[in-house]
C-alpha cells in the first residue's frame, strides 16, 4: 500500500524544519520507503504546483497503515506542522499491482 501526502503551505512556513520533522517518521517500524520534498516547477501545467511539499511512504498492508496513523510520530508531525499549513493536506492512497 502506498500513502502520497501533498502539503499546501504558507509563505512564512519552515521548510527545512518540516523535513526534519517528516524524517522522523522513518522511526516508526510498519512505515517502508518514505521519500519527500519540495515541488520543483519544470513548467509542466498539470503539475499539481498549488502544494509545496510531498512525501510518499508504504506499508505492507492496510493494518500497518492504521498502526502508522495512531503513532505518537505521526501525530506529533500532524501538531507541529499544522501552524505551518495553508490548507488541509491531501492524501492519495493505492494498493502496488
């Protein structure tokens, strides 16, 4: 199972301190493969361009994934990046084939 998370922030958001905080979540034993960062414009228009940050992560199934969503990590990067959010984030979730 893959889990995209698209971040619309403010201007004044710390990108660096929101990466630190996202890196963290490598400690958490059910999350595999966590990849993020900024958006960079190649000038393509379909680029979703309204969100300045990514991160992408699996799981082997959808309970590793529930057990990811009440981990202390994860709830504290949902605290601490909230003063930084211009807008909820969006997710977009599919199983690998």
């Amino acid at each position: 199972m893959v889990h995209l998370i698209f971040f619309k922030l403010k201007p004044e958001a710390d990108i660096a301190f929101l990466a630190k905080e996202i890196q963290k979540l490598e400690n958490i034993d059910v999350v595999k493969d966590l990849q993020h960062g900024a958006f960079e414009d190649l000038g393509d228009k379909r680029a979703l361009s309204e969100y300045q940050y990514f991160m992408e992560m699996s799981f082997v199934d959808k309970a590793a994934y529930k057990l990811y969503q009440k981990h202390p990590l994860h709830l504290k990067l949902k605290e601490k990046a909230k003063p930084m959010l211009a807008g909820p984030p969006a997710a977009y979730d599919y199983m690998k084939e």
